[in-house]
C-alpha cells in the first residue's frame, strides 16, 4: 500500500468469531468525509435498514453544540471493502495489538451502526468547526464486497434493548423539567411510594400505581412545553403545588396510602389509576392556571367529587375506557377525558374542544 494516499488512525486490533477487527480513533472532520451516505450509492439491500430520519438530527446536533465540553457519544461501527494494512508499535506481546491502521482512499465505507450520530456530526461541524479536531472512536470490521454487512448490522441490533422513556428521564441530568420532574417525586409522598421510575406501563399486579414518564408527560401538558424546553422557577412552583394539591384531591389515592384499597384494586376499578387520566388532567391544569389565578386551586380541589370508577361509563366510556371496559390511553382519548373532566368541573370548553366533544356524541349515537 502507498501510505502517501491513505487513511491512517491509531488504532487497536481485536479479535472475533476468528476474524480481526480493529478499534479507530477519528477526528470528527474526518467523519463527514469517510463516511459519505448518499443513499443512491448504498446497495438496495441495505437502503431500508439505514434510512436516515432527518427529523432525529436536530435535536442530537443541538445536543453536540450546546454541551460541547460535556457531551458524549458511542462508537460508530463500519464495514471496510477495501485494501487495509495494520502496523505495530511493538512486537511485544503487551504491545502488539496497538498500532497505526492504514485504510486506502479508494475503500468503501458502510456504516453498520451510527449513521444518525454521523449526521449530527457533520451539522455539528458546520455550526461549531473547532469540534473538528475532537475525535469519535469507530469499530471497523473487514468487509470485502460488504457482503457481510447486512449480517453485521442485523447481529449488532438483534441483542439491543432501548431504555425506557422513564429509565430516560431518571437519568437525564441536562433537561429541567426531568430534574424538577423527579424531586417532585421525592418531595411529594404518594408519588414517592408509588411511582415506578423504570416501567412505562404498569402490570396489573404492580404495587406501584404511576409511571415517571406520565408524571412527565403530565407535566409536559400542565407547562404547555416540549422536552427539552427550559422552564421558569414559577413553573417549577406551579408543578410543585400541583402535584401536592392532586394527590390530595383524589380521595381513592387517599385510600391507598391508608392501606383501604390496593394499587391492584386502584388499577382494576378506577381511572385514576392510569396515564390517561394524569395526562387529560395536565391539560386542565394548563387551562386553569392561563385563565383562573390562584383560583386555580379551587377547582382542583373539586376532583375530590367526581366518580373515577371505570363502571361509571356515562362519564368515561369511549374517553378512558373504551366499550369492553379496557381503559384506552392516545391523544384523542386523552382529550375527551380532559373534556369530561372540565364538563365535571364547571368549566368551559374551547372552540376546539366544542367541535371534538360534538364529534364524539355523534359517533356514540350512531
């Protein structure tokens, strides 16, 4: 090989399932450029499986940018088709497996896991160029005509198991309203007991009765906020004494924390027990706090008075439950069930909320 027209990175040299491998570091500049995908000339047979989703890049580049001297990112992994040659800095045996990687400047590159990271790299460079010199390590495998390529990303993804949303929020350190999200939690004794930080759906015989992502997506709803949206010290306020004034305000909590009902006989014969109540509730704790003051609490208050039971289906049915008794959680349902409520409550409803209410009474009356 001609090191004069060549890649070259240190590296580390692995072996599996017999077959060498080696480890890479990349400067980011580099990446864009290596790792060209157009996906006209990526083989058909790896087209469907490495469609970039352009709507994922922008929040992972904001995330490069806006923590550059604390962000972190996984190693991309790549098939080479192409001449490579391996130097040693030593041939002692401690030493050996390190060394200088030498890829020509006519191999092709497919990437096998990353191809999203490496997008954002390349937004992130144009945004910020000095991150250019910072490097990405990058698992090589050896492909000649990437004929195993297919099979590589299909074995890297076969084992993988995403995090949960909730296991996501417990986790996130950056965004405010996952951290206000969870010392609400820790402050406020019934969600403290009986909230699951790991699960996003609960099994009939949990002991636990609420998800951290609903209490989440609750509070995305009561802000008006998207994930990732900074909030006020009012807002943090607001969530705090919500929450307080909710768990107060639903006499079947009460009697859980009074050991009167279980989490089990909650989830079997109320709504209260499951997201889409927490949700349809955020949405009219929003719309109290915009247009009620400190009245707010007031109104929330009256919760204490409705009937959350799942048999009251004059109320709640095709809203939380649908027509076979299963509670139904999506934004339509969730919707509705806020509709109920604020009917329940006194409240008026918008425009909007007019013309879905009117939609529903004319689908149930067919």
């Amino acid at each position: 090989m001609d090191f004069g027209f060549s890649y070259n990175f240190p590296a580390i040299k692995g072996v599996q399932a017999g077959q060498e491998y080696f480890i890479a570091m990349c400067p980011l500049r580099v990446i864009p450029k290596i790792f060209l995908f157009d996906e006209e000339e990526v083989p058909p047979d790896y087209r469907a499986q490495r469609i970039i989703n352009k709507n994922r890049i922008p929040e992972m580049t904001n995330y490069i940018v806006d923590n550059k001297d604390d962000y972190v990112f996984s190693s991309l992994t790549a098939s080479i088709d192409g001449e490579i040659e391996f130097t040693s800095v030593s041939e002692e045996a401690s030493l050996k497996d390190m060394g200088m990687l030498s890829i020509s400047l006519d191999s092709r590159f497919l990437i096998n896991d990353g191809q999203h990271r490496r997008a954002a790299i390349e937004e992130a460079l144009k945004l910020n160029p000095e991150l250019g010199s910072e490097t990405i390590s990058v698992v090589f495998f050896i492909d000649s005509g990437l004929k195993k390529s297919q099979q590589i990303f299909s074995d890297l993804n076969r084992h993988a198991v995403n995090t949960t949303s909730s296991i996501g929020i417990l986790y996130d350190h950056r965004d405010k309203l996952a951290i206000a999200t969870r010392a609400i939690i820790e402050k406020n004794t019934f969600l403290k007991r009986y909230t699951d930080r790991e699960k996003v759906s609960l099994s009939k015989n949990s002991p636990k009765i609420i998800a951290l992502n609903h209490i989440f997506n609750t509070n995305l709803k009561l802000l008006g906020v998207s994930k990732g949206d900074t909030i006020s010290d009012a807002d943090e306020k607001f969530l705090n004494d919500f929450w307080d004034l909710l768990t107060e305000s639903i006499n079947e909590w009460k009697q859980v924390m009074n050991r009167e009902l279980t989490p089990k006989e909650l989830r079997m014969n109320y709504i209260v027990g499951h997201g889409v109540f927490l949700e349809a509730v955020g949405i009219v704790g929003k719309e109290l706090r915009e247009t009620h003051g400190d009245s707010w609490k007031t109104v929330i208050s009256n919760l204490k008075n409705v009937d959350w039971s799942r048999t009251n289906t004059d109320c709640w049915e095709g809203r939380a439950i649908n027509h076979n008794g299963r509670v139904q959680k999506t934004s339509s349902t969730i919707k509705l069930t806020a509709i109920q409520i604020k009917k329940l409550l006194n409240l008026s409803l918008s425009k909007q909320e007019l013309q879905l209410e009117d939609q529903f009474k004319k689908g149930t009356s067919k």
